[in-house]
C-alpha cells in the first residue's frame, strides 16, 4: 500500500503520523475501536499541524505529537507500552532534526513519561547521541522531565497480550509490576486486542505493533522525524528495536527527506530502512514514495520482515508505505485536508 501527494503541491508546512503497522483487518476492529483509532490518528495530526501553523519548527512539532501517542494507552508507546518477558515497560525512542542532521535517542528507559523529550534533551543538552538504561535514567534525573512510577505504563491488554505470549513460548509468567491494578478490576478499554482481534487465534502476535512515529516539514523548510515505541511483547535480555537507532527507525536530513518506521524492529535494523529511503532519494534522485516503495515492498518483503514507514521531503512530498495490511496513519498540509486511514485501501 502505497500514497504520493501530488509532486507540483508545495504546502508552506507539512506533518504525517502513524501508530503502528500489522495484521489490522475490518474484521478485527469493532466499530467503537476503529472510531478510536481514527479518532486519535486525527487529534494527534491536527495538534502537530496546530505547532506548524503558528511557526513552531518541524522538531516541537514531532515532539509534541508525540508526547500525545505517548499519553495514549491506544498505543505501544509510553502509557500502554508493551512489557518485556520480566514484566517490565522498556521505552525506546529517537528524534532527529534535518537541518543540522543532529540527533537524540533513548532505549530501556522506565521512568519518563515522555521519551521522546527524554531524547530531544539528549540531543540538545549532552554531548552523546544515545543513552540506555541507567545512564539515561541519571541523565533525565539531571532534566526538567516528568518521572513516574513504573506502574504508571500498565495497562490491562498489554498485561494479557504478555501472558499469552509467555505462555505460547513456555515462559513463566512474572508477578505483576508493583502499582497495577489487581486482576479483573481493569476498566475495559477501546484498543485493538494484542492478538489482532476478537475471536482471532490464527493472528499471530508478532505481526501486530503498535510504535508511533512522525515526521514533519516547517515553514522553515526543514524536516524533522521520531519515534517511540516499548518495543516487542515479551522481548529479552535488554532488547532493542530499530525505533531508537538512527538510520534505522527514524532518520531526517533537509538534503532528502525524514522517515519513521514500525515493524520487526530486528529486520528495519539489518536494512538500516529510514536511511535507506533517504539515500534513495538523496543519491539516485528517486521520488520519495518509489523509495519507500523500495525499501518497505521489495527489500523489507524480500527478508520477510513486516511494517512500513512514514516520510516527509522538503518539497512538501509526503509518503507512506507498508506491506502489512493495515497501518494507523495520518496526513495533514498545509492547503490540504486532514486524510486518516487504518486499512490498506484506505484513502
Ligand atoms: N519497531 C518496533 C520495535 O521493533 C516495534 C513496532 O514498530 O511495533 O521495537
């Protein structure tokens, strides 16, 4: 699934977001759940485009519709972030500003509300590109940055897509994180089940994600892109995914274009797919969608890894790709009507 705006529209600002790419078919989706998702799809573009609108730069308005998806349990992103086999809430992300190609990045953190400023102010106030772990808990310790408890990332469905997980691979199930709910006293929510669907035990649990990602342009004419996600349901011994490695998951430079991805984090690193499109069209003068086209349909495909990718150029090109059959996804330009979609003949 592939779209293009037209190549002679030159919009003065211009913002794409997605909230993960996977198995997300008509039937798995009731039709509240589907409202939701296009619901928050909607508000999150139209609160980047609001940034763009009054002059804010592509990198605030990354960065503050991001924080939305963040706050969002719909997504695997900050609160209602999928748990490690340990029954932890590890919380990648990345940022990356075109104009100076500078960058930010974060891996198993668990205390930040909000990653995605957690790597804007390692790009910004340290010397280093790349924190994990403790070190990047010191240094949000050092940031004016909102700390909460672990618990504060539970949610229900993560909880029970983990339990499924450890119990499909024969793994025991870890006690639940200190400050969640007891069992059975979670409110029921809106969000697409882990497993894909109701009534869905074929859908296998690795072909649905759930990462946020977005990229922009400003009236500047720079680009900027991030990503955040909690990576894989059940992943082990500190796993990282593609979202917090530069070229990876995310990549921006005003001299192509910038791009966010969701999908096996594992295959998008091996093909280094954000930077790929990118040097696509920087180096073999490709338009951006024949790029990501390339990238997500023939290489990703060719590996049998699964996803898709956001991207943005500073010509006000806008793209999206995936090979999954669905991916939660917006645009907005400016001049340009807010188009939301979820399935693969969406709009
Ligand atoms: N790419 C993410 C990861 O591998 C997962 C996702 O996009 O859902 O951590």
């Amino acid at each position: 699934m592939a779209m293009s705006t037209a190549a002679d529209a030159r919009p003065k600002w211009a913002l794409v977001v997605h909230g993960g790419a996977g198995v997300i078919e008509r039937k798995h989706l009731k039709p509240e759940q589907e409202t939701a998702y296009r619901d928050a799809m909607a508000r999150v573009a139209e609160a980047g485009a609001e940034v763009l609108k009054r002059g804010g730069s592509a990198l605030d308005a990354v960065e503050a519709a991001i924080r939305l998806l963040e706050d969002d349990p719909l997504f695997n992103a900050g609160r209602g972030a999928v748990f490690t086999a340990e029954g932890r809430n590890e919380l990648d992300a990345s940022i990356m500003d075109g104009s100076n190609v500078k960058a930010g990045a974060v891996a198993g953190v668990t205390t930040v509300r909000h990653p995605i400023s957690l790597a804007r102010a390692v790009m910004e106030r340290s010397p280093h590109v790349f924190l994990v772990g403790d070190g990047a808990e010191t240094f949000a310790g050092t940031q004016d940055l909102e700390r909460v408890e672990p618990g504060y990332f539970f949610t229900e469905r993560r909880w029970q897509g983990l339990e499924r997980e450890l119990k499909r691979q024969g793994l025991p199930i870890p006690p639940r994180p200190a400050g969640a709910p007891p069992p059975g006293q979670a409110a029921a929510d809106l969000a697409h089940d882990e497993d894909g669907g109701r009534n869905s035990g074929l859908i296998d649990l690795n072909k649905k994600f759930g990462t946020v990602g977005v990229v922009a342009l400003d009236a500047n004419g720079d680009v900027a892109a991030g990503a955040s996600t909690g990576g894989t349901t059940a992943k082990r011994w500190g796993r990282v995914g593609d979202s917090p490695i530069i070229g990876a998951g995310a990549y921006a430079s005003n001299r192509s274009c910038a791009v966010s991805a969701t999908g096996t984090g594992e295959f998008f690193i091996r093909l280094t797919v954000a930077r790929e499109i990118c040097a696509l069209v920087e180096h073999k003068g490709m338009s951006l969608q024949a790029a990501a086209d390339q990238v997500i349909q023939k290489d990703l495909t060719a590996l049998q890894g699964d996803g898709g990718v956001i991207a943005i150029a500073p010509d006000g090109d806008m793209a999206w790709s995936f090979n999954t059959s669905g991916m939660y996804r917006a645009r907005i330009a400016d001049g340009q009507p807010l188009v939301v979609g979820i399935y693969k003949d969406d709009p």
